[in-house]
C-alpha cells in the first residue's frame, strides 16, 4: 500500500512528501548512484521475465526505462521498487487496467492524490472480501479435516477390537 511520509517520519503543515511504494523498502543489490541494471538482472532480482517487463513498459504500467548508448534497458532502484509495488498490486487481484490507471495517475503528479487513495481504498475492500471468503472456506476445510479424522479414528478402533 502507499505510505506518505516526509523525513521526520510526521507530517507537519507544509512539509514535502514522497511516495514510498512499500515499506519497509527493499534492500537494493547496489546503492543509488551505482543502480544501472540491465534486464538480465531484473528478471534474476524480481523473477519476472523479460516479456513481462517489456511488456510492463509497452502498456503504460512502466514509466520510461533509461538505455544505454546501445539502447539496452538500464533499471535503477527505483524501478525496482516500482516492480515491487506491481507485484504487491498484482498479489490483490486488480486489474491491469487499473494498475496502468494508477501508474498514469502517479506520473500527473500530487494533484491526483485523491484518485490515488480512492482507488487503493476500492482495492483494499476488495481484498478484505476475498479474505473473508477465504477465511469462510478455511473454516469449512477445517471442519472436513477434523471429520476424516475423527472418522478415520473410529475406523481404527473398530479395527483392533
């Protein structure tokens, strides 16, 4: 989920904030300033693949992706850090549809805050009633779990008699 932050870790009248796509945030393989990663690399640190990147880039859900002078793809941590945020909202079920949406939201800026924030809240709700449904078909596995065991008991009982 989003988390607002500013550098004092409160939010005061005024104060700057930035986007910090998941908290805590994910060790990078290299610091900032040496985070050139070719494609190769990124599949090997997200277990994506190439075509699900590239793809990722052709639709919208990437923004623009540095290249070298060869015109090979160089990934920084940021990117990473937005590919974490993809799986987590790919993890919840949103559509994709929505997940380009959000990341055309984020790239207009500040101003689309609200629409950022509601379609998270339509996302979480959807996402605490697929918990509940699981939780309702947990319960009923546990109840024919502990029915074949209890019949599977009897069974051994009748058996040693």
């Amino acid at each position: 989920m989003t988390v607002m932050q500013n550098t004092a870790g409160t939010l005061a009248p005024n104060a700057t904030t930035k986007d910090i796509c998941s908290a805590p945030p994910p060790r990078h393989p290299r610091p900032d300033g040496d985070d050139r990663y070719t494609i190769s690399e990124v599949v090997a640190f997200t277990g994506l693949t190439a075509h699900t990147l590239r793809w990722y880039e052709r639709i919208g859900l990437m923004s623009h992706i540095d290249r070298s002078h060869t015109g090979q793809r160089r990934y920084s941590n940021r990117d990473l850090d937005w590919l974490d945020f993809v799986g987590k909202l790919r993890m919840t079920g949103m559509p994709v549809a929505d997940m380009v949406r959000y990341a055309e939201l984020v790239r207009e800026g500040e101003s689309t805050y609200l629409d950022r924030r509601e379609l998270l809240e339509s996302t979480r709700r959807d996402v605490l009633t697929r918990i509940t449904e699981l939780q309702d078909t947990l319960a009923v596995l546990d109840r024919k779990i502990s029915f074949y065991g209890d019949a599977g008991r009897s069974r051994e009982g009748e058996r040693t008699r």
